[in-house]
C-alpha cells in the first residue's frame, strides 16, 4: 500500500463499521464448536489516542518490512507464515470475483475489477498498531477492520482489510473465508457508491453477498437462501449460527430443511433474531443504527439485516436492489444517518413500488414464520 501521509492523500478518510455478527464453525480443541460473536469494525484511531497521520505512517512501515504475497485479484501483505498468506491470497481472490459478481456493470458501464488488499498479522500486538484498537475486546471480538481514505466524491480510494490473529485463529476455513466475503462486499459498496446508506442495508446487503452461490457465473442472478422462497442449490452460501447456544454436534447432525454450507438451515443461521421473536416477539421496525453497537443485539440485528436483504431481493431482484442501494447512498458527515434513512424512505417508493411500512410487515411475517416453523 502506498504511504497514506503523502501531500496527495485526501484529508478526509471514512471509517464503516460492519459488525460480522456471526458464529462461525471454528476448529477449537477436538472439533468445530460455536463461539461469541465476531465484529468487524472501523477503528477510531483519534479515540484511542492514535493520530491518523501517526497510523498511517505505521502502517506503511510495517508494510515495507512484511512479506507479501499476491494473487490474480489481491494483495496478501502479513507477518503469518507462509501457508497461511497462500490460503488468504485465494480467499481474497474469491471475495474479489463474488463482490464484482454481484456488483455487475451496467449496459456501456465500465467498472473497475475490485482488488482487495489484505493485511495479515501475526500477532494481537501488530493488530492493534496497524488499526489504532486497544483492549482485550478489540482482541476477542472484532474479525477484520477495513478502513482506507476517501475522495471527493465520498468514494473510498484505496481500502485496506485489516485481520484479527486471534480471531481468525480460531474460525475454520469457511469462517475465514466469510469474513474475507463479508469485507470484500464492503470494500466493493465504499469503492462504486461511496457516502453512507442504513446501516441495516449495507450490513444486509454484505452478509448477503457472502452467502450467495459461489459457483454461479458473473452477472447471473443470486440464488437466495433457503426461506425465501427461491430453491438454492446444496452448495448455496457459507452458513453460520450467531450466538448459538446448541451444541457442536446438533449444529452438524440437524436434519436439514433447508440446506446451506456447512450443514446448517436458515433457521440455525438466524438463531438469535429467532429466538427473540418467541421470547420477546417480532420487532417492531427495520433494525436502528444503535442495534448494532450493543452487545446484546447485535448478533440479531445483523440476522434480521440478511433476511430483510434476502426478502428484498426474493421480492424485486438484485439489480433493483442494488439501484435501491444506490438511491438510499448520502454524503457522509454530521446528521448523515438520519438522511440515509430519509434516503432509503424516497427509494422504497421511487425504486421498489412500496413503502418502509410494507416492507416492515412482510419482514416481520418472514420473521414469524421462521419462529414458528
């Protein structure tokens, strides 16, 4: 990566904070097993008592002395050993293809392929330098920190995806390769649109792209996950159970409904927003910003997130909603959230034929339905 504090870098940089609120089947000990929740965050380097300039300069150093790896559609730069870059460089190359998979041009459109550079350390220590993090829970919960500098048009420049040690120690190879999918939707979304959207839409959208059918050709519709209404194929998606509180062998030997990756259903995937239905009952409104950031919800808000995405798309297509997307895309800055939503309000009518109010209650039944089944 070029160093970031030259005369030529834009001074405004835009830090997004999906929250990758997924359990992930995970070798621990003997055999895969369920863990707590994953974030992927944006650090707020000035927060923790970190300049940018500072960061940035870090960065850079640490880059020109790490190995580094390439692939067709990436750059692997990390201190892990060998056969660990090896695996993250054909991960990433994947995320790249399925983010521009998803992602297709327009007619007489041109759009850069997406490459993605990945920064691999080796230990909790370089992790916290390179994205200004500190405590034990940057160490325990967040899975990869993307951040990079921004233009004038809000679009992100040159994104960098920062991975946990610890955390991706302990994911299985499925799991890596969903927080590299994840993150490859990010960096795709902040490259082509730029601003800021509901957080509810991007973390949705994201966790959808992940999911989609790795073997389907560039440009073909997605297949939607099981409970949509749309068959997919055994190999659709790469499944995970937030906060599950079953056992490793129930998440492997379920009889499935709906077959996904790794064994899993829809049900076991949406655990969390699940069972708050039959405890709590359904929600009452699309997932809110601060569902995001708080401990004991955000596992369902980004369960509730996919399956609102997956509905849109089962409902009006993936090129609808990727146009909703872009109509639901504000300059970021002070009140930003607030006019995405106000944005997303315009698009449900202007680019779907419908109204936050009926999305809401289609959600909500999808939600139900799930509960009871």
């Amino acid at each position: 990566m070029a160093d970031m504090t030259s005369a030529r870098r834009p001074r405004r940089r835009q830090v997004v904070g999906p929250v990758i609120g997924l359990v992930l089947l995970a070798s621990s000990g003997g055999g895969p097993g369920p863990h707590a929740p994953l974030v992927s965050a944006r650090p707020s380097p000035a927060g923790a008592g970190v300049s940018r300039v500072a960061l940035d300069r870090g960065v850079a150093a640490w880059e020109a002395r790490s190995p580094e790896a390439r692939g067709g559609r990436s750059r692997l730069i990390g201190t892990v050993d060998a056969v660990t870059r090896a695996g993250y460089v054909t991960e990433a190359d994947l995320a790249a293809r399925r983010a521009d998979a998803t992602w297709p041009p327009s007619p007489g459109e041109r759009i850069e392929p997406l490459t993605l550079t990945v920064l691999a350390p080796a230990t909790d220590e370089e992790f916290l330098a390179l994205t200004g993090l500190s405590g034990d829970g940057a160490r325990q919960r967040i899975a990869a920190v993307t951040d990079g500098p921004v233009g004038p048009t809000g679009r992100a420049l040159a994104d960098r995806i920062v991975l946990n040690p610890s955390a991706m120690d302990r994911l299985s190879p499925a799991g890596r390769a969903f927080v590299l999918r994840h993150e490859a939707a990010h960096v795709a979304l902040r490259a082509r649109l730029g601003g800021l959207q509901p957080r509810w839409l991007t973390e949705g959208y994201a966790d959808w792209v992940a999911y989609a059918d790795p073997a389907r050709a560039p440009g073909a519709d997605i297949v939607s996950l099981p409970g949509a209404g749309i068959a997919s194929p055994p190999d659709a998606g790469i499944a995970s159970a937030p906060g599950s509180a079953q056992p490793p062998d129930a998440l492997l030997d379920t009889p499935l409904d709906a077959p996904l990756d790794q064994g899993l259903t829809v049900h076991q995937v949406a655990v969390d927003a699940l069972a708050a239905v039959r405890s709590t009952g359904p929600p009452q409104h699309l997932p809110t910003s601060a569902e995001f950031d708080e401990a004991t919800s955000m596992a369902a808000a980004y369960q509730r997130s996919w399956l609102l995405v997956d509905l849109l798309v089962d409902r009006y297509g993936d090129a609808r909603v990727r146009a909703f997307l872009a109509a639901a895309t504000v300059p970021d800055g002070e009140g930003a959230r607030a006019a995405a939503d106000a944005a997303a309000d315009a698009a449900f009518v202007r680019v779907l034929g419908t109204s936050r109010t009926e999305v809401t209650r289609a959600w909500v039944d999808r939600l139900v339905a799930l509960a009871r089944s």
